[in-house]
C-alpha cells in the first residue's frame, strides 16, 4: 500500500488544471495506483485567489493540508499584500501532546526531574526544527504551554502532598525548557545571511 503527499500549482487555465488531473490519474491507475477522493481537491490558492473569489461572491480561499502544515492565504500587515501563512496542524499537535503526556510521567517515575527536563528539550528541540516557521511561533508557544502543564500534572501525580505550585514549577523547571524562535527564515533572509558570511569570509579573514 503506497500513501503520497502532492500538492500542483496552477498559474492559469481550469481547463489545464482538469486535464493535468485526467493525466495523473491515467498514469497512476498504469501502476496499480488510484488517487484518493476525500484527498483530492481542487481548490483557488494564491495571491489573486482572494480578489478572484470575492468576485464571484464564494467568500474567503480554502486552506489545504500538506506536510504536517496548514497552508492559508494571509495579507501582509503592512503593504497588504499576498503572504501564505502556515501553521501546524491542529490533530497533529494534539497527537503529539498525547503521545508526550504518555511517555512523561513514566520518564519522570524511572529518571527523575533533570532527565525529564532533558528529554523534554530533545523533543522541543526536534519539534522546532521541523515547525519554527514564521506565523507558526504562536502554535509553539501554546504547544509548549500544554508540555509545562503536562509537565506539572505528572509532578501531582507523583505525590498527594506535593510541594509544587503553578510559580514554583515555573520558576525551577518551566524556565529551563526551550522557547521557540524562527529557524526556517523566509529566502530573502537566508540570502542575506548568506552573503554577509560570504562578504565576512572573504574581507574580513
């Protein structure tokens, strides 16, 4: 059984985007293959999708899922033009948090606060290496939130008289663990980044 993210994009032409379609499914169904339905859509994204679709009085484009992303049609909040907006989606970091509030109190029990604090980090870590995008850092920061109660949860459980309250936890463990910051900067800034390495390496050394 094969299971295949795609996602095409299309410039102009319904007629090319529905026949790109009729191609794909021909050349899947030669190896056995068939495209889902419930995943398969066809759908007005872009930076003329919002104007073209208020015209037609449809409303606001569509989002679609893809990668473990939500992609949405946003505006910039100063020059009001197109910007895509991606944000984690949202059954995905729940499935996360279940799976982290299941493995934490057994790491607490076996290995104690400062391993526990550890691990967290790794997983933090790895999270954020994959979602640190920008106008996703919102969804981290509660994604992390959640972990800190998980976290202080488990300490309860450990214990019916236990010295932890919400500021104490804070102020001993919450602050230990990884904020999140953008590590996936948008083109322009990693080519600036870049260059001025490169200006660095060459004239400065």
């Amino acid at each position: 059984m094969y299971d295949m993210q795609m996602t095409s994009l299309f410039a102009f032409s319904t007629k090319g985007k529905l026949r790109f379609k009729e191609v794909l499914e021909d050349r899947l169904k030669c190896a056995g293959l068939a495209l889902s339905e419930e995943k398969t859509r066809l759908i007005q994204f872009g930076k003329n999708a919002r104007k073209d679709l208020e015209k037609e009085g449809k409303g606001v484009p569509e989002s679609f899922n893809f990668l473990g992303f939500c992609h949405n049609c946003g505006i910039t909040w100063k020059d009001k033009v197109f910007k895509l907006i991606r944000t984690t989606i949202s059954s995905r970091l729940e499935k996360k948090l279940t799976e982290i509030a299941g493995k934490l109190e057994n790491c607490l029990r076996g290995t104690g606060i400062a391993y526990t604090i550890k691990w967290i980090n790794m997983v933090l870590n790895g999270y954020y290496n994959y979602f640190a995008v920008h106008d996703n850092l919102e969804t981290l920061c509660t994604f992390r939130y959640r972990i800190c109660e998980i976290f202080y949860k488990a300490l309860h459980s450990l214990s019916q008289r236990s010295i932890w309250n919400w500021d104490k936890f804070n102020e001993h463990i919450g602050k230990f663990l990884l904020f999140p910051k953008v590590r996936h900067p948008y083109p322009l800034e990693r080519m600036k980044t870049r260059q001025a390495l490169l200006y660095k390496l060459r004239y400065e050394t």
